[in-house]
C-alpha cells in the first residue's frame, strides 16, 4: 500500500507498507522533508510497524513522537503528518494527479446563480458525470452571502444592505458571512470526489484543498499560511476564508473567497460585525480599506487569477473546461426553487 501526504505549506511525506494479520508491516517512510538525526528515520519506521490498521492519526502520531530520539528535530512534516499519510495508505486514497481536472472561468452570473451551480456541479463530480473542477466565480451584482447555519437577522443590516445596493443570498456550505462587491474579491469551488481527501480529518482537508492556493499566492510575493479551521492569511492579517459542503453521492464542494478590495465602511454598515471581529478580517478601523491582495501585489484582480489558474494547471494538469447548457439549465431551475426563495434565505431567522 502506499499513500502520500503534502503538508500544507511543507513537504511531501510518502509512505509505503503492508497489512499482515490487522497490523501494519513492511512500514517505510520517505520524503523530501529534513530530519535529525538521520537515524531517526528508522525509529520512526519501527514505531510505525505493528501498529494495528485500525490505529487513527492521532494514535500513529503518538506512537512517532514516543520513538524519537531527544532533540530529533522534523522540518518539513510532524508525527501527525505521517499518521495521515498511513492513514490514506490503508484507504487507498488517491493523489490530485490520479484525476482530470478541468479550470472553468466563464461568464459573470448572479449571486445566486453561482450557489446554484456550485451545488449543481458538485452533484455531477459525486456522480461521475463531471470531471473533478476548479472554478473561478464572476457575477454582475453586489451581494452578501450567509452561510447555511448563520442567522439571517443577526448578520445583516438590511438597511445598510439596500443602502449600498447589496442582495443577501445564503449558500449550502457553513462558515460566515461574505461581503461580495462586484470586482473586490476572488472566489474560487473546487469540486471534487469524496476520495481525493480520504485519510484526511475533515480539519485537515481544508488546509489539503486550499495549498495550491498558498503557492500561487508565494509566488506573487505573499507570506501565504493557513489558519486552522478555514483562514488563509499573511503577515498582515487574514486573506480570505474557506468552508465545505459533503454531499451523501460522494462529491465535495470547497470553497473560498480571497479579498481583494473591501471598503471597511461599507462592511460595517452592511454586516452586523464588532469591531473585534473586524479586526479578524484584516483591518483596524471601519474607515481602513481591506484590500490585501492588491495592496500586498499592486496587481489587478484579472492577474491575480491568472497566477491561480497557471499554478492550478502546472501542479495537477488541468485543461479549460466550461458550464454545459444542460448545466446551466438545472442550476437556473434550482435557483426558482431554492436559492431566490424566501423559505432558503430565511431558514435560520
């Protein structure tokens, strides 16, 4: 069995093993990672041999850690990091490159026409009639989007919703509120089968889906990390936020949106939001703008993209794809009956 596992803004931890009357044999890890001193690799594979399969992260973890010499120093990976590697082994999870993934950036939309279609195509990838997709949202309107479990009156001032012209939306995943302005922010879905993060806790699958976005951001000269649960961020406070939707076929919608360029003002007004959380988002004051990305590169919201997009398809070999007719239609027929109704948008008062 062999399964791998890139740690978040690390390195690639790759194991190799057997199962042999419900315990795990032959165990050897590998690498690119750096680890002192040398012979700790063999500790760690001993530890790792004889453990039972049915061992969770967690409990390889525990067991790494116990058999390291004092001052064994790991850059690069942690114990856990190869407890979850075992862990995708045994379920035989496979890698992003075992996939065809396909970039749609296409057409603006509204608001709750990209809600529709992010439950739409996750539907297909759980059913196999998509292949696995990253796409780009665009839309024609300024909107608030509210997570499945927020409530509706405690998050947004209508008035300063209607004010600033902001529609008030709610999506399928959990998480907060988004304050989507029309060219302000990048949001991206990713639609993938359940197996792709299989061996992963469900914590860690956030950080899994999102690393390709802290390399791209690298690239553009960010400090990007990842902030358990869902926060991308630098030095200079929080990016953008995460969050997911699993649905019983199998297939997993994860998405985030990344700021681009916020009026602070505009977002207090809007969002029912203190100021310490505010400060969560980035920005001291209502009065300070929130725009990260452009301030942090000094680069248009299109070029941005298009460093995600490149990475995209340099990392997994992704080719341009597009939203069928028949795709549109079902997500437009799932908009009247859901995402524009009062009974969806309030079901959390």
């Amino acid at each position: 069995m062999h399964g791998e596992y890139k740690v978040p803004g690390g390195k690639l931890v790759v194991v190799d093993l057997e199962e042999r009357d419900g315990r795990i044999a032959d165990f050897h890890l590998a690498g690119d990672f750096f680890l002192e001193p040398d012979d700790a690799l063999a500790d760690i594979d001993a530890a790792v041999n004889g453990l039972p399969i049915e061992s969770d992260v967690a409990a390889i973890a525990a067991a790494v850690r116990s058999a390291l010499p004092e001052g064994a120093q790991l850059l690069g990976f942690t114990p856990e990091a190869v407890g979850t590697a075992v862990r995708r082994a045994l379920v035989t999870a496979p890698g992003w490159r075992d996939f065809d993934w396909e970039i749609v950036h296409d057409k603006p939309v509204s608001p709750r026409m990209n809600l529709a279609l992010d439950e739409v195509l996750t539907g297909r990838v759980g059913d196999g009639r998509r292949r696995p997709t990253l796409r780009i949202w665009e839309w024609d309107e300024n909107a608030v989007v509210i997570g499945s479990f927020q409530s509706l009156r405690n998050e947004v001032d209508p008035e300063g919703a209607a004010t600033h012209g902001y529609d008030v939306v709610r999506r399928i995943s959990g998480g907060g509120a988004m304050l989507m302005g029309a060219n302000s922010i990048v949001t991206y879905s990713l639609y993938v089968p359940a197996s792709l993060v299989a061996g992963l806790t469900f914590a860690d699958s956030y950080a899994f889906l999102d690393d390709w976005v802290l390399q791209a951001l690298r690239a553009l000269g960010i400090e990007a990390t990842y902030q358990p649960l869902n926060d991308i961020a630098s030095p200079q406070g929080k990016i953008g936020g995460a969050a997911q939707k699993r649905l019983a076929n199998g297939g997993v919608l994860h998405h985030a949106t990344l700021s681009y360029d916020m009026d602070g003002n505009v977002m207090t007004e809007v969002l029912r939001i203190g100021r310490e959380k505010l400060s969560d988002k980035g920005t001291m004051s209502a009065a300070k703008r929130v725009d990260p990305l452009r301030r942090q590169t000094g680069l248009p919201r299109e070029a941005i993209i298009a460093k995600l997009e490149e990475t995209f398809t340099n990392l997994y070999g992704a080719v341009p794809g597009h939203i069928t007719d028949d795709e549109y239609a079902e997500a437009e027929a799932l908009v009247e009956s859901k995402f524009a109704t009062d009974a969806w948008l309030r079901r959390v008062p």
